[in-house]
C-alpha cells in the first residue's frame, strides 16, 4: 500500500524545509522528497551561504576596508585555499543545522527523484531504483532553480563556469569575464576583484543590477571601478572560442576579450525537470516559473508552489516567507496570510547593496510625486572607521496632499 501524508514537499530549500516545518509544527505528517543526499539545497551546498563565506573571507585576507597598518593584501593563490576551508565549515554547519531542524519537527527525508501522478499521488524514485507512490492531500513544489546557460556559450568547456560549480575551482583565476550584471554576476565580480583577479562584467543592461534605482546603480559601478571591475554595458555575447591561452570572447559591440576563466551569471530558470507539471496540470507563465494565485497554490487544487521555482527574486528569505504562507492557506492554520507587500533586497557585494520599495524610475512611472533625501557614507564616522567611505543612503517618502499608497525607496552600498 502507498505511504500516506498530510503534506509532501518537494524539495529540502530554504522554502521547502521552512514549508515542511510550518506543517509539522501543528501536527501534519510530512514527507519531505530531494534527490540530494542532504537536505538545504543550493542555498547551503554550493550558492547561498558558500559565496557569502568567501565573500566576508576575501575582505578580510585582501585587506579592504582595513588600512594599511592592520592588514597587507593577500595573493589570491594564499588566500584561496584557506577561503575554501571556510566555505566549506560554513556549509556543512548550516546543513547540519537544516537536518537537525528537520529531525527535531518528524519530518520523513525521502532521497530520489519526484514526479506527480493523478490528484494526491506523487512517485518516488530512488537511487537505487526502488519505486514508491505516495499518497498526500497537499503538495508544495519547492525545487528551486537553476543556472540559464546562453545557448553560444560552450557550458562543456572546462574554463567556463556558473555559479553552481565556480567556486570548484582550484585557484583564483587571473582574468575573469562574468557574463551577466545581475546579484550573483555582482556578487562573484566584487569578490574575485578583491583577491586580485582582473574582472570584467558584461550586461545587456543600461546599468548594473538593472531591478535597482539607476541613481545607486551608478554608485555601486564607481565603486567597482575603483576596484578596478571593469563593466560593459548594453552587449551580449556573440561568440565564444578555445584558444591558446583560454576562452576568447567576441562581443555584440565589437570588444574582443580573452580571459582564464568565464562565470556564466545570465538568470536562473525554474529546476522542474521531471517533475510532470504538464501531465498533473499544472501551468507555467511566459517565463516558465510555475504560475500561483495570490495564496501561492497553483493551476491544479492542492498542489502549491513556493521559492525560486515561482520566479524572482530568488532571496532566501523571501522563498521561507511564501512556503509559510503556502501552508497556512493550504491546511487553513491561523498563522500567516501573505508576505510583506515591499519585500526589502539585498545583494552581498563588496560593497553591499540593498533597497526596499520603488525606485525613482518606478515612481515617476507610476505618478507618484515624492521628495529624496540623501546621506553619503563619506560623512559617516563609521563608514570611516570601518573602511568603506563609499557608498549612499537615499530614501524617498510620498508628497504630502497626494492619495496613492505611500512608497519607499532605500538602498546604497550600505554596511
């Protein structure tokens, strides 16, 4: 006979262990299905918390933000190992922490690879072939994402990289190309500059982090020029070849480049390979994130969705948020009905950047009349003291005398 659930989760992310979690803390029986042999996903093994382990460790082996008379740069062929030893204690604490969390709620783990039969019914299969069908009266699809890859850059060649695999590198590279002027293009970029790589950013994009006001994007780029990050904007990549020495990259605008290494940070598309949507019913929107109503449940009754594989932002936090709500709408728990209306967003560059609310660019759009205040970090002891004097706070509050929902924008390279 099948196994029987309240609840099975697909996937043991951010969304799907806080989904699972929420379920079980009031009683349900869930099943919990990954094909990974532990539990966290991408945001503990390879992404989410490794990059900002090596992050927080590049700052302080290169010295930024320190004067000269605390610390002296480091190489990047010292500094990469010890970053890597970091990453990875880092990583396995936070997934031990997931598993214990697991553990401590009852939750079954079921390692193998799902798909959705008829109405309540979801397949297992499992490494070593065993088939098990369960039986459940919710599912919560939280599989995630993954890296897009352009269809002319060479993915099979051993010098280019996403940011799923790039931080398997044995070095630092000298040269890098990041394809890509989103966070995770950002993020990589500031962090190779400061262990000495020569970095360059490609973007088809007027500015960096094309989501954030134009005005902190400006600032975030004289920042990442000072670290000498150089950032074509407004081009794509034409071509892509072996040579000699590495990659050789042709440009939309003419720019020839030849690097070490290549990190492909071009978005992210929804990891819902072999699940069965289509046969289940479930559908997908012009993107091909999988499509939810405002209680995140999507096309098929009783089938919810939460996390990177609905679509951007792809913030941890935020995919934590949608499975509670999920849950709660799907067993009726008077907990929490919906997620924050301005969800705040952060991108872990050096130096940081994070904003709430509408841009400027989004409120003249919209018609909304405001005013701005500004504060520059170079007027603030503690970005003196701490070495990061550049940087900008901006907040932008309503007009008096005007009936629309009042907005906020914060953001800069705030520390």
């Amino acid at each position: 006979m099948a196994a029987k659930y309240d609840l099975i989760v697909i996937g043991a992310g951010p969304a799907g262990e806080k989904g699972a979690a929420q379920a079980a803390y009031y009683g349900k029986r869930v099943g919990l299905i990954d094909s990974s042999p532990r539990p966290g996903g991408i945001a503990v093994s390879t992404v989410g918390i490794p990059t900002k382990a090596v992050r927080e460790g590049a700052i302080y082996l290169s010295g930024l933000g320190q004067s000269a008379s605390f610390a002296a740069p480091a190489s990047p062929q010292d500094s990469w190992p010890l970053l890597m030893a970091r990453k990875h204690e880092i990583s396995e604490l936070m997934t031990m922490a997931v598993e214990r969390n697991l553990v401590r709620h009852g939750i079954d783990r079921i390692q193998g690879r799902a798909r959705l039969l008829s109405r309540g019914q979801v397949k297992v299969e499992k490494a070593g072939g065993e088939r098990l069908v369960l039986e459940t009266d919710v599912v919560l699809l939280a599989s995630g994402s993954a890296s897009r890859h352009p269809p002319n850059v060479p993915m099979d060649d051993p010098d280019v990289h996403d940011s799923e695999n790039i931080l398997e590198i044995a070095r630092a590279p000298a040269s890098l190309l990041v394809i890509g002027s989103g966070a995770t293009g950002c993020e990589y970029a500031s962090i190779f500059a400061a262990l000495g790589t020569r970095v360059t950013i490609v973007g088809g994009g007027s500015h960096l982090l094309p989501s954030l006001d134009a005005e902190m994007a400006g600032v975030l780029a004289e920042s990442f020029n000072a670290m000498g990050i150089r950032v074509i904007p407004m081009a794509s990549i034409s071509h892509v070849a072996r040579g000699r020495g590495g990659p050789e990259v042709r440009l939309s605008d003419g720019h020839e480049l030849q690097v070490e290494k290549i990190l492909v940070a071009a978005g992210r598309r929804p990891r819902i390979e072999g699940l069965g949507l289509e046969q289940a019913g479930v559908e997908l929107d012009s993107s091909g994130w999988v499509r939810v109503d405002d209680r995140y449940q999507t096309s098929v009754a009783g089938v919810f969705a939460a996390g990177d594989v609905i679509g951007p932002p792809g913030l941890a936090a935020v995919a934590m948020e949608q499975a509670r709500v999920a849950i709660c709408h799907a067993f009726g728990f008077d907990f929490k009905n919906e997620t924050d209306r301005f969800r705040p967003t952060y991108i872990f560059s050096i130096p940081e950047v994070a904003w709430v609310g509408f841009t400027e660019e989004e409120a003249r759009a919209g018609g909304i009349n405001y005013e701005v205040g500004r504060c520059s970090f170079s007027t603030n002891a503690k970005a003196r003291i701490s070495g990061f004097p550049d940087g900008l706070l901006k907040a932008g509050i309503q007009s008096a005398g005007q009936s629309s929902t009042r907005s906020t924008h914060s953001g800069g390279n705030c520390q």
